[in-house]
C-alpha cells in the first residue's frame, strides 16, 4: 500500500455518494470533524491482498511511529484510491482498514475510519513542520514478524517468577507484594522514600510501555539537541550539533574515567556469525532481542552488548593468575537491541547506543566481591561527576539467585550499606541468565519509569563457554569469574535522566538546567547596541570556556528571554557601563546576579568547569549566523 500521512489542526469530511464498490455505514458515520490529528491517506494495492492481517500489522506499526514522532494523539485511517494506479479488492482493502482501526483502538488509540468506496469531501489544515507530510511505501513484510528471533532468556524473562523484598541498612528484609489492580506495593513503610516506592512498583509490575511521551522528548527537540530520525529505524536518533557536543563530553569523560583505573580500552566488530556456537550460546543467556542481518556470505546478527569481542580476543590471550583483576574495556559505538516498539521512548529506551563495556576477569568469588567494591565506588564517583547526588538521585536494586544470596549474604548487605539506604532486591529460586548477581543504580523519571545507569554482573558461565583460563600458581589452567560492568549505563540515557532531572527541578520552582560542563554555550554576550557587538567579539576571545555572542537586533528584554529558554549558565548583558567600569553584571542561573570583573568572572568559570573535559563551541559564535535545525 502505499499512504500519504498528514499531521494536521483538523480534517473534517463527509460522505456524499456511493461507489458500487462501497462499504455499507450508517448516517452517523457520513460526516466526522477531527482536530490535532494525523490524517493517513491510504492507497490499498493488489500486493496486499492475502496478506490482510500482515498488511494491517504492517500500517500500524508505521501509523504508531509517525504518531509518536508528531506527538499526534488522534489518527484518522483515510481510504484515498489516487495513490497507486494498481489497487487491490475492495473485499481486501477494507478488511486492512477495519483491521488496522481495531487494533489501534486495542493500543489505545482514539481512532477513525472514513468509509470505504464513497465519494467524499474534505477539508484539511496541514501544520507545516517538517515531519507534517511524510509519504511511505508499505508491505505486508513490514509487520514484525510472530517468531522473530527470541533469546531462551527472553522466553525465561516472561514467564520468571520473582520473590521481592526490600533490604534495608540493617539487613532486615521486609516481603512486598503488588495488587496489580491497583498497582500498589504493600509490605514496607515508604513514608520516608516515595521515590523507592515508585521503583518497586514499576519494577515489580514488570510493564515497560509508555503511554505518555516522557518530558525530555520535548526538551530535547526544543533545546536542539536530538530528534528523531524519520529514515531510520525506530529508536536511532539524529544528534543536533549541541547533542554532539554534549554526548561527545560524556563519552570522553566515562572513557577516561575507566581507562584511568585500569580498563585497557579495545576495538571489535559490531557484527558476529549468528551460528558461532559460543555466541549462539550466549545469546540465549543474555535477555535482548537481536538484529539479524543476511550477509552474501552467512547470517549474523548485531551486537547487543560489548562481550562478544572481549570474549574472543580473551579466548586466544594468554593469562597468569598473576594478571588478575584484569579489566578489559570498550565504548561500543554502537550496540543494538530491538526492544519492543511500546517501548521505545525517546532516549529513555532505543534500539541504537553508545554503551561504556568494561569486563573484569577475576581469578575466584573473593576476588571478584573486592572487585565489585572497588569498581562501585568507581560508579559513584562517576556518576558523581557528571552530575548526579548520590544516593538521592537513584535507587539501588540487586537481582540474585537465592543461593548465591544465602552463601553471600554479608557481601550484599555490605553494598547496601555503602548505598547508604535500602534497596530492592529481586530473587529467583533458579539461575536463568548467566550472571547469579547484579545491581543497578536506577533513575525514576517524570511518569515514574526506571532506567538502569550502572550494573555489575557476576558471570558463571562465559569463561568456560568461551574457553577462557588463566593459568594458576599451581601451574594448571582455571576458569575465570567474569563481572560485566557499565560504569554509567547507555550515554543517551545519561543525556535522558539529566533533561528529566532538569524538568523535576522546573516542577518544584527550581530554574532547568544541565550541568556547566555540558552546557552548549556557557557564557552568552549580550550588546545592548550594535556598536557593541566588536567590543564582545574581543571579549569573548578573553575568555575562557563557550562563548556567544546574541548580535541579532533585538531588545536587551528578548535577549535575555531567548538565553534562558536556552538555559545559559552565565548570560552577560554589555553596555556603556560595563565599557567604562569594566566589570559585568553576570546573570547565574538559577542563583542571585553577580557584579565580576574579567578575572573574578575567569575563576568562577574555572570553579565550575572543574577537570571535567571541555571542547569547543559547536556552533558559529555569532547567533545571527547560526541555522535553525528544528522549526
């Protein structure tokens, strides 16, 4: 089929006359007025007929992604035969559209039907921005195919049954239970600790579709920082040059963090043999769904996670007990997991991202608990740095196996105590992964969903499925215990939880902001007049850090508005008093105006930047030389 979608103010229409091809509709469904919608123009084709259900898979699954793009909360399902000159059955086109409105409406979705085989008029108002007409091709083979290719882990994720509890400092347990009706944890005072509450809920509820757009999706387009990617497949983003720079920081700052405490940083490929069989092994240990890809020479599939290339460049080392911890690292550019499209949410959950991979091989189970403390505190510190207050801002969960549990139950309270609050614990009767622990630190965002920033995993099975040893002081060869950490989870959902932390803040009165070190302009400039623009163009080459300059013709009042809704950390308004006196009335956020000198405003520059990296402005310095990117 192939379909035109509109994303409109309104479309109103009505059915005039029939065709003797058309569908039989009461009075009430001759007429229909629809505002803030996305109007699909559909043109049913003669490929499409016996393939029906396929068909109508197939037109949702683009209806639903366009609409979440758009922000459209009403679709229109629009029968137009001017499309396709090679049209099918009217048998079969109107068995795909009442087909697709059904199960729309299952998702949720307030949806409608124009009649089928009717001549009709209407009338439509296009919005006008850049994602408002979009023309696609569509086929039965679209739709997401029932037996896609599922991890044995995946299966065992759905059907596991988990015992919960909350482990506080003392090392008491106390038992929750969910009442799915009314989603509400019992089982533990939550009195001090909402946001846990919120944790355990959506963590023990186990349902991860959004049904609302999460606020940072709106921040991120407004600020110019990501978009969506209407070319790409569902979950992969385009990054404005502001993004850039700020994903850019965090790359360099979590690489060199991990690589400043022994992580010897390696490159491997981001595709594997599908029928390899340690990797075709793991795969159905590791809970992902996976991209396949038919190469001229075999089936491989995209790697879901940094092991795959660790593991097999660890297979051919040669290792001493004398090497042990030893920590193998790489910023994967990218890894790739085809999560449902439910929930895909902005980038909260995607399909495509960067994530730090750092694996530690450890020659036994003490060696491997001093390991995890020592690269917890390394996750602190992190984290720490990048902006977050820890514990405050995230909660803690383990996931463990009852035996490993029992036998370790002193190393787990440990950690806790170095969380220095309680913690979910999730524990499983059997192992069904290949990890037998693991924790997250969690961050709980606007519409109460949780999003992993960090994990460490004990491994008790790759090294053997791998084939990987390390030769021993008694001269024979072991296998090695493996902890998989990522030290800050997925760089996008760093760049998520700090715009959703921002907009938290901007609930409870406090002013939005990122971090200064991440910030795209960190000083803006703002000449009263034009015969000041030359006097801040030799300032801002002074001073350190990002610098613009607003020369557009505008009034001081718009400058200052404009520089706020763009979160500028130190904004600087420049006239005759500042030429004559040399000192600037600096404008912080979200604190009290300050009267600096260049040299005073230098050092409260450099007190705020700190160590962490810093580069270059992304973008022209002058603002009336800059492109609008998003509309």
């Amino acid at each position: 089929m192939k379909v035109l979608f509109i994303h409109a103010d309104f479309i109103e229409y009505e059915a005039r006359k029939k065709t003797k091809l058309a569908e039989e509709i009461s009075d009430s469904q001759k007429k229909n007025r629809v505002e803030e919608v996305l109007v699909a123009f559909i043109s049913f084709e003669k490929r499409d007929e016996g393939k029906e259900d396929a068909a109508a898979k197939a037109l949702v699954t683009n209806i639903e992604e366009i609409a979440s793009q758009v922000e459209a909360q009403r679709i229109v399902l629009y029968p137009y035969a001017h499309l396709s000159s090679s049209l099918a059955k009217a048998s079969a086109s109107i068995k795909i559209l009442h087909a697709a409105e059904e199960i729309l409406k299952e998702k949720g979705h307030e949806v409608y039907a124009s009649p089928f085989g009717w001549y009709k008029s209407f009338n439509i108002s296009c919005k006008g921005h850049p994602l408002s007409e979009l023309s696609r091709e569509i086929t039965a083979d679209d739709a997401e195919p029932e037996d896609q290719d599922l991890s044995d882990a995946v299966k065992a994720e759905e059907k596991i049954k988990s015992q919960w509890f909350v482990l506080d400092t003392d090392g008491n347990e106390h038992n929750l239970e969910l009442d799915q009706k009314k989603n509400k944890v019992k089982g533990y005072d939550f009195q001090d600790n909402i946001n846990l509450k919120k944790f355990c809920q959506y963590e023990m509820a186990k349902s991860r579709i959004s049904k609302q757009e999460p606020p940072h999706i709106e921040l991120m387009r407004r600020l110019e920082l990501v978009d969506y990617e209407p070319g790409s497949d569902p979950g992969n983003f385009r990054y404005y040059p502001k993004g850039k720079l700020i994903k850019s920081l965090l790359e360099r700052y979590v690489n060199d963090e991990v690589k400043r405490t022994g992580g010897m940083e390696i490159e491997s490929p981001i595709m594997y043999d599908f029928e390899h069989p340690s990797l075709k092994s793991y795969m159905n240990r590791f809970p992902a769904r996976q991209y396949t890809i038919q190469t001229p020479d075999k089936r491989v599939f995209l790697r879901f996670a940094a092991c795959f290339g660790q593991f097999l460049m660890m297979h051919d080392a040669t290792v001493s007990y004398k090497n042990l911890p030893l920590r193998l690292y790489e910023l994967s550019r990218y890894s790739f997991r085809v999560e449902q499209r439910g929930e895909l949410a902005g980038l909260r959950r995607l399909r495509a991202f960067t994530m730090p991979d750092c694996h530690s091989f450890c020659a036994d189970l003490p060696q491997a608990k001093e390991e995890i403390e020592d690269r917890f505190e390394l996750s602190r510190s992190v984290l720490e740095g990048i902006g977050y207050e820890i514990p405050n801002d995230l909660e803690f969960a383990i996931r463990v196996t009852k035996e490993f549990y029992n036998d370790n139950k002193e190393f787990v309270m440990g950690l806790v105590k170095r969380w220095n609050r309680p913690a979910l614990v999730e524990m499983w009767n059997d192992r069904f992964f290949y990890f037998v622990f693991k924790y997250e630190w969690n961050f709980v965002d606007c519409l109460d969903k949780a999003s992993a920033l960090n994990t460490d995993q004990i491994d008790v099975e790759n090294a053997e499925r791998y084939d990987i040893t390390y030769i021993g002081s008694d001269g024979e060869k072991h296998f090695p215990l493996i902890l998989h950490q990522s030290t800050s989870g997925a760089i996008e959902r760093l760049i998520y939880s700090l715009l959703e932390k921002a907009s938290m803040d901007s609930q409870q009165g406090i002013k939005a902001q990122l971090p200064f070190w991440l910030a795209p302009t960190q000083i803006r400039l703002l000449p009263v007049k034009g015969e000041f623009v030359d006097d801040c163009l030799a300032i801002a080459e002074k001073l350190p850090g990002r610098v613009d300059i607003d020369d557009r013709d505008l009034s001081v009042g718009k400058m200052i508005r404009y520089a706020e809704k763009e979160w500028i950390p130190f904004i600087i308004v420049y006239g005759d008093k500042e030429k004559e006196s040399g000192k600037f009335s600096v404008r912080i956020r979200g604190q009290e105006e300050k009267s600096l000198n260049a040299e005073e405003l230098i050092a409260l520059f450099n007190e705020k930047q700190g160590n962490m990296p810093f580069e270059p402005l992304p973008l022209h310095r002058n603002i009336s030389k800059r492109i609008t990117f998003r509309g």
